[in-house]
C-alpha cells in the first residue's frame, strides 16, 4: 500500500516532465513562425511600392535623418501583423493603409529627401531600406 502514492507521483512527475518538455520545445519553434510571419509581412509590405529603388533611397534619408517623430520601421510591420494577421493579403493591406496615411497627409507630414509624405510612408521607404 505505501508504494502506491510513490507510483502516482512518479506517474505525475513523468507527465508533469512530458509537458514541460513539449512546451519547452514549441516555444522556439513559436519564434521561428513568428519571426517567418514578420519577413512574410515586410516582402507584403515592400512590394506595395512601386519604385522601390527610389523608395529606398528615400527609406535611407529618412533612417539617418533626427526628426523626432521617426518610428522604427518593424513598428509598421508589428502594427499590420496586429491588425490584419499574418495571412492578409497585400491588396487587403494596401487598403488598410490607405486611411491612416490619408488622415497623417492632413494632420502630420514628414519631409524627406525633397518628399512630402505621410509618416507611415516614410516608415515603408525606411523598411524598403532595411531589406
């Protein structure tokens, strides 16, 4: 009788170290799908632009410049994945885009590199610039 409560725990120690494994084994492989998400979205990101060649350049100006409202290009990048999901297709974000960079041309403008744009187009010619 007394071997029967060191059984069980050794029986829940065992699943207890099973799961723990299994989870310890999926967290970097949760990384990698979220770090594969995140390139997938900027290719999405960085083919919304026509000239990308000019994009970068200007994407280059912007990322040494010191303006004080400069976001981090990823920033646009986490935000899309946020709010479209990895899987959003770069018609459905180009339209998705369309309002926030509408509102920021009437509100806030950037200039950069002789080119006035909107803020979140100065951080898709930044993120054209990274890739």
């Amino acid at each position: 009788m007394s071997g029967m409560p060191l059984l069980r725990r050794s029986k829940l120690l065992g699943a207890l170290g099973c799961v723990a494994a299994a989870i310890w084994s999926a967290v970097p492989w949760a990384a990698l799908r979220s770090e594969n998400a995140r390139d997938r979205m900027v290719q999405k990101l960085v083919s919304l632009l026509p000239d990308r060649q000019r994009a970068r350049q200007v994407g280059t100006v912007y990322l040494q410049s010191s303006l004080e409202q400069r976001a981090p290009p990823l920033a646009l990048v986490e935000t899309v994945l946020a709010v479209m999901g990895p899987n959003a297709s770069s018609e459905a974000i180009r339209r998705y885009l369309v309002a926030p960079i509408q509102q920021e041309l009437q509100e806030v403008q950037v200039s950069v590199d002789g080119w006035i744009m909107s803020p979140t187009e100065a951080q898709l010619c930044a993120l054209s610039a990274t890739v």
